[in-house]
C-alpha cells in the first residue's frame, strides 16, 4: 500500500513548527505510521547541504547557487527517505518542499518561477506531495512573532519585503493549485490552527 506525501509551507514565523509538533503527536497517538522530516535537510547529505545554505558566512551566496544547493538537497532527500517510505505505506509529514524553492528563490530572488520549477523537476522526478498544507499569516503578523524567536539565521534576517514577496508568492501558488494545496488560517489560536489541520486530513487518516 502507498503511504501519503504532506508538505507542509509557509512563511518563516507561521507557526508551522509547533502545528507539525501537534499534528505528529496526534497522528502518533492514532496509531498511524508517521515519519516526520524536514527541508532542507532530512538525511546526512541533505543536512550537510543545509549547513551550507545557511551558513551566515556565506553572504555573498549567489541566488542561483542557493537554488541549486536546495534542489540538490532535495535530489537526495526525495530518493533516500521520502520515496523508500511512501512506498513502506508510511505517511511522511515534510517540512517544506518544492513550493519553498518556487517561493522563495523563484519569487522572492527573482530567479523565475519556470527556471526553479525545471530545476526542481530534474531534482525531484515527479514526486509531489499528495497534500500540501500552507500556513497563511501575513507578514506583519510573522515579523512580529519572528522578533521572539532570538537569532535568526542568513534568510531570516532579509528584508521585509522579500518576506512580502514570500507571502504574496505563496497565496498565488495556493490560488493556481487549490486542490493540493490548502491554506489554513495561521493567525488564530494555536488549538484552532490545530483543528483547522485536523479537519483537512478528515478522510485521509
Ligand atoms: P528553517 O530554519 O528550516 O526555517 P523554517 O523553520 O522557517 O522552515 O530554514 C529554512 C529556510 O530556508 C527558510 O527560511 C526557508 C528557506 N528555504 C528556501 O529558501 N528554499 C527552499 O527550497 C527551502 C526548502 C527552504
């Protein structure tokens, strides 16, 4: 039996870390084989890519070398762990993935949304999550809860507007695939977030 591919997007300070922390809790007290897993990263290789990427002494990082370096990341991520235990039947909750390369180096470094895409298709080889949750806040609202969140790394500290970029990248993505790609309302309470995740995995679990 084929496990489930969930993505879960947004933009930094949305809140996803701690609704993925509920969601495995609660998906584990259920019984459901759940692996979790996160971008970039999830295997020592990918992990070793994203010291890389993240680096704060790599500042003069180029934007289509950062592209590359999560696509890559990616590559292997993709192969090692999430196609071996979707195919095991498990259910893999990825935190981000392809849609955070749209996003973030398409859209927001102004690399193009079709150049990332092609690269990202040669990284992946079709494998796209089944659902995709995005969490939606809006950037006043995460750059005021960001401020609590002490050091931030290398792509934390850009601007505001390429946050704004980031957000508005990600409501256009949401709004041309609505089937895959849910949005829920990360401004609420956090146990109402939790409610609104559980209601779009209804029928999944
Ligand atoms: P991380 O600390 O994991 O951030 P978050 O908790 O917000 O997921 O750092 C990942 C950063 O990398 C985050 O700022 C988003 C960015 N990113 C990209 O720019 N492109 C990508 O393809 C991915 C996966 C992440």
């Amino acid at each position: 039996m084929k496990g489930l591919f969930i993505s879960v997007e947004g933009t930094d300070g949305a809140g996803k870390s701690t609704q993925i922390d509920l969601l495995l809790e609660y998906l584990k007290a259920k019984g459901v084989d759940v692996i979790y897993t996160r971008e970039p990263g999830g295997t020592y290789i990918s992990e070793k890519i994203r010291e890389i990427i993240l680096d704060t002494d790599n500042e003069g990082m180029e934007g289509a070398c950062e592209a590359l370096l999560y696509a890559a990341s990616r590559a292997q991520h993709v192969r090692e762990k999430i196609v071996p235990a979707i195919n095991e039947g498990k259910m893999v909750i990825c935190d981000r993935y392809v849609d955070s390369s749209i996003v973030y180096q398409g859209v927001a470094r102004g690399l193009g949304v079709d150049a990332v895409k092609a690269v990202n298709e040669f990284a992946i080889g079709g494998v796209m999550p089944d659902l995709t949750l995005f969490f939606d806040l809006t950037v006043e609202e995460s750059v005021k809860r960001k401020k609590n969140m002490g050091s931030l790394d290398r792509i934390e500290k850009e601007s505001f507007d390429f946050h704004k970029k980031i957000y508005d990248g990600y409501v256009a993505l949401a709004e041309s695939d609505p089937v895959r790609i849910k949005r829920i309302d990360a401004s609420k309470p956090v146990e109402e977030v939790h409610a609104q995740v559980l209601k779009v995995l209804e029928g999944l679990i």
